[in-house]
C-alpha cells in the first residue's frame, strides 16, 4: 500500500460518519480498474456494502467538475455516481457503487438493441442538462476541436509512427480538420458526456445504464455522444446497423425537442464528421497513453478507430484528398511501425 492509498484509508476511516453505515471493524479497501487518467479507484468493504473511493491528485487532476456534473445529473434521472464526501485538497472522494459490469461485457448481436436503447434514453437526459446548478458548461469551442485533433498528428503521425509529412500534406491535414470544426460547430449544441461508450456504461441491478466518467462534460455538438456510443473505439457493428440506431436516437431528441427536424441526409452527415472528429483525437490518445504514459494497451484499438477514419471518409468526397494520405502515406507507416499486427490491412477490412 503506498503513501496515498495509506493516506485515502485514513481519510475514510474519518470521513466515514456521514453515511447510513457504520464501517466494520474489518472493513477493507482494494484496488478496482483504473482509467486513462492519474485517477485510481478502489472498493470499501464493509460488511455487506460496498462503495467507491477516488484517488485524484489534485496536481494532476481537479474533482471540482466531477462534483458539480454528479450533483446535477442525479435529479434528472441520470444514473451516476453519487458523491457523498469529497476533500478537494487532498484530492479524495467518496462515491456510491455502480459495480463491475461494463457494457463492453455484455454487449453482443442479442443483447445491443435493448442496451443501446437504454443508453440513448439516458443520454436524453443528458442533453436536457442545461447548466451546472447556474454555471454553464465549459464550450466545446473550436479552439478545443482542433487541440484535440492536433493530437492524431502530434502524438501518432510525428511521434509514434515517426512519419515526417510534406508542407502539401499537412495542409491536407489541416484542411480536414476545418471541414470537421465547421461541421461541428453548425450542430445544435447540447450537455455532452464526451466520453459515452461501452466502457463508462455500466449495467446495474438499480437503473441501466450507471455513467460514469463524466468529469470532462462540455457544451458541444449533439452528435458527438452518440457517435462515441456507437462508433466505439472498444467494439464495431455494421454500417447499417449503426445508421439504423443514429437515426433512432436522432427521432428521440427530436421528439424531446432538444433539436429541430433534419433531414435523415443531414443528420447522418453530422454523425458521420462527428465521428472523424472523435477518432483523429481518440488515435493521438491512444498513442500519448503509449509513449508518455507507458500504457500500451490502448495501440491494439487504434486499428478499429483508424478504420472508421478510412470507411466514413469514404462516403464524402470533399475527404478525398484526406482519406488518400490515410491510405497512402499513414498506413503504410502503421504496416511498419511494429506497433501493429503484420496483417494490418485484414484487420482494417
């Protein structure tokens, strides 16, 4: 046990007297999954109850937002963790369990219809959150799209696959990436997670799905939820299947009257440059998480992510030039790297 995991048990064992149940005498406090962050969780044991303990440096990372998206998500029948004591000091916090069923687990082709319509449901809800108790929501502005793309060139292309490009493609890059900021930003905006996937859904006895995750919520693009639900990073179904639930979702909101009527041509459309968005950042993740981080698992979902680059720009052929450096400069340098499987090109279908 190291010297904040030390200090976390001490903390709970002082802070504990503001809940319903006395901690046992033999309590115990062990390590659950990690994230992609400096956050650690772990398991209160006591007796026949358990809860959530968070350890958050507060040099590293800042609890405040995950307090106040908690605090107003809670009334709107969103299932998410409840905070019962926080110490924003010494970066501690005090959570109710959602357990350990993830729905990356459960999903498969006989249970995603009625898992996925649970967790568009909740996300209704989520995009009917209009502010924090007053404060808005931080704006998922252009600056920010465009940091986070930037990450895909800075982190994968120039550092991970050490691939130098010309000034004419990086122009390409850049063009792209404005073509998806405009996009973005002609969306009606809405409270967004911006991490909605199989991975912080959890399927609880009490409400399905349990969120979690959420401390990086913004006010962006209506879009952008949905497509990291169902263009996840973690598991792939067919393009049909996957327009056949967005346009579900989108008749929801509408309905909700979080948006106006679209056409099925536009709607799509967002989803679709949502998802290039998402998954140029999601890949620039992955590969910071390898290099700065030491954390390699993330590169085998790089192949899944990259692959929806390739399909959805496809579809688009203002993306042309885009998705022809991907082919034929990006690929190739991935096929090399020894960071993939040699049959890189199978894998990417």
């Amino acid at each position: 046990m190291d010297n904040r995991q030390q200090a976390l048990k001490q903390w709970i064992s002082k802070r504990f007297d503001v809940l319903e149940y006395p901690l046992a005498a033999d309590w115990q406090l062990s390590p659950v999954s990690g994230d992609a962050s400096f956050r650690r969780y772990f398991r209160v044991h006591s007796g026949q109850n358990t809860w959530i303990a968070v350890d958050a440096p507060p040099e590293k990372e800042d609890s405040h937002p995950f307090v106040a998206i908690s605090r107003a998500w809670l009334p709107l029948d969103i299932h998410c963790p409840e905070v019962f004591n926080v110490d924003f000091e010494l970066g501690f916090m005090l959570l109710s369990d959602l357990g350990d069923s993830l729905y990356l687990d459960q999903l498969n082709s006989n249970t995603a219809d009625e898992l996925y319509l649970k967790a568009m449901q909740a996300l209704v809800h989520i995009q009917q959150c209009q502010d924090l108790h007053g404060d808005p929501f931080p704006p998922y502005d252009r600056a920010l799209l465009l940091r986070e793309m930037e990450l895909f060139r800075d982190w994968f292309v120039t550092q991970l696959l050490a691939l130098e490009l010309t000034p004419q493609q990086q122009q390409v890059l850049d063009d792209g990436f404005e073509r998806l900021i405009t996009s973005a930003l002609e969306q009606p905006q809405v409270c967004v997670h911006r991490d909605y996937h199989s991975r912080n859904l959890m399927i609880t006895d009490e409400h399905t799905p349990g969120v979690i995750d959420f401390q990086d919520a913004v006010w962006g693009p209506v879009s952008y939820d949905l497509v990291s639900l169902l263009r996840d990073c973690y598991i792939d179904w067919p393009k049909s299947q996957v327009q056949e639930w967005a346009l579900q979702y989108f008749q929801m909101v509408e309905k909700a009257d979080i948006i106006p009527t679209e056409n099925d041509q536009q709607k799509l459309r967002w989803f679709d440059l949502m998802g290039m968005q998402r998954h140029l950042k999601a890949i620039g993740i992955f590969a910071r998480l390898n290099i700065r981080d030491g954390k390699s698992d993330y590169l085998g979902d790089i192949p899944r992510t990259f692959n929806y680059l390739l399909d959805v720009s496809a579809d688009y052929p203002e993306f042309s030039a885009f998705r022809q450096l991907l082919s034929e400069q990006v690929l190739p340098a991935m096929e090399v790297s020894g960071y993939f499987a040699h049959d890189l090109k199978e894998q990417l279908g």
